[in-house]
C-alpha cells in the first residue's frame, strides 16, 4: 500500500519548506520527489512523517500524456486562463477534509486545512502546498496570476495584503481547476 505524506525533516536539508513525499509500507522507504526532479528513494523512520492528506497511487501526478481530457468550460479556464462566475463554483463553500489536486494532471496543490471563507465568491486558500504552485505577474503589473507548477494550468490569482488570515495571502482559485481528494 502506498500512501501520499508530508517528511517533517524535509528534503534537502530544509526542515521548513517540507515537500510531498509517497511512502511504501511494504517496502518501509519512502520516495523523496520534487515536482521537477525523478522520484529517488530513501530509507526514512516512520516518525518523520506528520501529515497524511490522502491516500494515493505511486502516480499521483500525471504525466502529459495521461491529462485528464478537459470540458469546454474547464478548458476556458485552465487553458485560456479564463474566471468562472463568483458563486458558481464546485467548492466555493465546500468543507470537507481533504486536498484539492490540480483538475488536469492531479497533482496535489492545497489542503482543505489551508482553506478559509473569504466571501469573495471562489475558493480561497492561505497557503499551497510547497513547490506546487507557482507565481506569474501578470503584464499589467496589478496581479500575480497561479498556476500548476506541475502542467501550467491556469488557477486563478495570489493576493496579499487583505488580512483575511494571519498568513495574509488569499489564493482566489477557480473550481474548475481543482478536484477534490477525501482525506
Ligand atoms: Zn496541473
């Protein structure tokens, strides 16, 4: 059985910026792997771990060829990096525990435990999980658009400044371009 956890060491030296780690049971290794980088396996203690979002395929993260195949609306979206209505969305009110994958390629990028009410009318998240997301300004200079790390798809904006959270940072993500995980 294999199971998607988080190392409290880290990798690279790094106990703060811990990254996705899988876990073999059988095997008692896990397998160290940034988004970008082959997967190596190493032999852990099952003390470091402290967090299990989910349980998980090996192949969490698809690889191109595999994307799942995207409707018109969501390609509106993650492709032509186009905003679905306010209040219209999948998980704008959504609760459960769990973690929200990347719609097009299933790779993890938030935890329903970073996830806050902001009223603004889409999901909103103080935090991403480490490496997954990354941060593009957009041309006019006025907002960071995100996106995948992992397929470039399109998510929404970062916004900092608002004070919603003490982490200050409210990732506006459309529904569409995220897909629930249960914890
Ligand atoms: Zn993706």
């Amino acid at each position: 059985m294999a199971a998607f956890f988080y190392c409290k060491s880290g990798i690279l030296g790094n106990p703060n910026n811990p990254m996705p780690q899988y876990w073999d049971n059988v095997e008692n290794q896990h397998i160290t792997t940034t988004l970008n980088s082959t997967p190596t396996q190493t032999k852990h203690s099952i003390t470091c771990i402290f967090f299990v979002p989910c349980s998980a395929k090996l192949n969490l993260m698809k690889e191109k060829k595999d994307w799942n195949p995207l409707t018109p609306d969501e390609e509106r979206i993650i492709v032509r990096k186009g905003t679905e209505y306010p209040f219209t969305g999948q998980y704008n009110k959504w609760d459960e525990q769990g973690i929200f994958v990347c719609r097009r390629c299933e790779a993890p990028l938030y935890k329903s435990s970073d996830k806050f009410d902001s009223g603004c009318g889409w999901p909103s998240f103080d935090d991403e999980i480490p490496g997954s997301v990354k941060r593009i300004p957009d041309p006019d200079g006025r907002r960071v658009e995100i996106v995948c790390a992992n397929c470039d798809g399109h998510l929404g904006h970062v916004f900092n400044g608002e004070h919603f959270t003490p982490k200050d940072t409210r990732h506006c993500v459309n529904s569409l371009s995220i897909l629930f995980k249960k914890a």
